[in-house]
C-alpha cells in the first residue's frame, strides 16, 4: 500500500487560518508534515494561539497579517509568504458571511464580499502560479454546497462563492499541468459564530448532524497529498445537503 505523500519542508498557506474553519483547514495542513502560513485580518491572538497548537505538532508556523479587502494587500500576500520557504499549497479559506438580501445589500457590502471571497483569490492564486513559476503545486478553494442553488438570505456571500466555483474550474484548465486547482464545498461544519443557527438547521442535512472537524480536516489532507490527476474538482462536505 502507498503511503500518503509528505510535505516535509514544503509551506502550505491558509487565508484565514486564525480562526474557525479555516483554524481546521491551518492544522490539518500542518498534519502533511508542511510549514503553514496563518494569514489573519484582524484576528492576532487567535492566529497566535493556532499557530501555537501547529507548532506542538512539530512544523513550523508563521503568522502573516493582510487585509484582503484591499487589492494592494491581497496582490502582495504571496511574495511576502515566499519569505519562509518553498511554497507547495494555497488554500483560500478567508471569506465574509453576512445575512443580507436583495433589499439590505449595499454597494459597499456587495463590493466588499465579492473583494475577499472572490477577487482576492483570484490575485492570490495569480501570484501563487507565478511564484511556483513552472513547479509542481495545489491551490485549493473552500466554497460552499449551495454554489450551485444560491439562496436569497446570503446574497452577496453566495454569489461570490458561485463565482469561485466557476473560477476553480477556469483556472484548473489555465494552470493545468502544473498546478492543480480544486474546491471544497461546505455544508454545516460549524454553527454561526453569532449564535444565529436555526433550531432546524439540520433537517436539511440528510446525515442530520454536524460534521466533525476531522472530516474536513481529512478531506483537505486528500486535496493536499492525493493524485496530482485530480483537478478542477469541487468535492462536497456536506452531510449529502446538496442532494436536497
């Protein structure tokens, strides 16, 4: 039996690796035996605090602050990450959730989630692409199940994650043989940090459950250390809610 590929001595970078799902996504990555580079907004003691708990893993982690709302920021992440070894991955975790429909989105709100969902990956991986620079690598978007059903209660939140659905599959055939570039699409990893979880929120999950954090934790470890002959691919953690 093949044993899993180790990253030892390749740098894996997360966006918004300080907190919640992407502190999920920071540590798993931290399991391929990978250095890991937490980018953080606003969230510094939470981002130290999950660098730490890498580091008691026995790799390296370093802590890069930008903000993603800014274009100048998000264009630059990359030759600033370059600082701290060789990069192998870039997961585009960081990602704006707001409750807003038709009639509460403003153009402020409308810019501002479409700018860190979906512009500043697409700069992200541009700049990523370009530093690998012909070598071997693995972009991977967190998306989420309802890309292809946006619902109206999440607006611009779910029309940026639609757009980089599509943008994962443009740019798996643009950067292809090089780089591959797939998604995860998350279904109920988490209940909302502001308590705003519906008593019957998983009624529409077939599993009827949450998922555990070691699920998507083992889905990304796939992404990361899996065939290079997989690419394009948006893979559901969900619970089958799509399905319904």
């Amino acid at each position: 039996m093949k044993e899993k590929m180790s990253l030892k001595g390749r740098t894996i970078i997360v966006t918004g690796g300080a907190r919640r799902v992407g502190k999920i996504l920071a540590l798993a990555a931290a399991g391929t035996g990978a250095d890991v580079v937490v980018h953080y907004g606003a969230s510094k003691g939470e981002a130290q605090a999950t660098a730490e708990e890498i580091r008691s893993l026995g790799v390296q982690a370093f802590l890069l602050q930008a903000d993603l709302n800014k274009p100048q920021e998000a264009a630059g992440f990359i030759e600033r990450a370059q600082e701290f070894g060789p990069l192998f991955a870039l997961v585009n975790s960081a990602a704006i959730f707001e409750r807003l429909d038709w009639k509460s989105t403003t153009l402020e709100a409308w810019n501002r989630h479409l700018m860190v969902n979906l512009t500043a990956p697409f700069l992200l991986s541009q700049a990523f692409a370009n530093a690998l620079g012909g070598a071997r690598g693995r972009i991977i978007n967190i998306v989420d199940w309802r890309w292809q059903r946006p619902g109206a209660d999440h607006l611009p939140y779910a029309i940026s994650k639609s757009a980089l659905a599509a943008l994962t599959q443009s740019l798996a055939m643009g950067m292809a043989p090089d780089i591959t570039v797939n998604a995860l699409a998350l279904g109920a990893i988490l209940p909302p940090s502001d308590g705003a979880a519906k008593p019957d929120i998983l009624l529409g999950v077939p599993a009827r459950r949450w998922a555990a954090p070691q699920e998507v934790a083992d889905a990304i470890r796939f992404l990361l250390t899996g065939p290079e002959y997989i690419t394009g691919e948006i893979i559901y953690v969900d619970g089958g809610e799509h399905l319904l």
